[in-house]
C-alpha cells in the first residue's frame, strides 16, 4: 500500500473576534490531493486563535459560543498583568488554552469524515483584524 503525504498552508483574514469557516479550503486541499483514505491535521499557528469543529447551519449555535467565551473569559478581569496589546491580549491567550490549536479529520472515501452539520473554524479571540496561518497535512492512500 501506497501512503502520500501533502502540506498545504493558508492565510485567512479575520475581521476580529468570531469564528470563521476554513472547511471549504480543507475540502479543496483534499480533492487536490486525491487521497481516497488517511487523515487531514490542521493547526493555527497563533497563540491568540484557536480551531474548532461546530455546527455550520445554523449561526445562532457559533453566536452562542461567542458569547459563552466572552462570559467564559471576560477582557475586564483585575488579576491579569499579560496587558502588553490591550485588555484582549490575555483573555486571548486564555480562551486559545480552553480550545485547541489542531483538529485531526478522518478521509473515508475521498471526503473529510465531517457530520451533517460540522463545519471547521478558526475561533479569532482577538478584536483587532489579523491575517492568521493554517497548515494542513495529509496522510493517506491516494486514488489509484
């Protein structure tokens, strides 16, 4: 059996805080790809930024989760002294610990292994606009 492996990098501008749907690109990189079977790593590599999978079809759920993590980690707490770029400079830090900085999709058939109503996110913690960077990696048995 045949393995491959790609690495595909992508720059995404966010327009502050909210969550911003990167699974389109990892589709795209996958049909590219041609593996029919392996898995897909993604990773954010920020410290003040984060992925998630969440459902995609209904906004109101990321809204939620939005609001759940301003409540979670406000920006006003007194105890913190990491202010170096605002009051969002550590709740950033913060909320990227409680969430991840990869995901690991299964490839079954040539597809990413998503349910219905998944979706990949990058999770912007900060307010400010930033341009931030996604690699992906796939391991797998391509179509042959």
């Amino acid at each position: 059996m045949k393995f491959e492996t790609h690495t595909h990098e992508i720059e995404l501008r966010t327009n502050g805080k909210g969550t911003y749907e990167v699974s389109d690109a990892a589709r795209d990189f996958l049909n590219d790809s041609r593996l029919v079977s392996g898995q897909m790593t993604l990773f954010v590599r920020h410290t003040s930024a984060s992925l998630v999978i969440m459902e995609n079809a209904d906004r109101e759920a990321r809204t939620d989760l939005h609001a759940f993590f301003d409540h979670l980690v406000p920006e006003d707490l007194p105890f913190l002294v990491h202010t170096y770029e605002g009051p969002d400079d550590s709740p950033s830090h913060l909320r990227m610990a409680l969430t991840r900085t990869s995901e690991v999709i299964p490839i079954h058939e040539g597809k990413l292994a998503l349910g219905t109503w998944q979706g990949i996110f990058l999770f912007e913690h900060r307010r400010a606009p930033h341009t931030r960077k996604i690699m992906m990696s796939l391991v797998g048995t391509p179509d042959h």
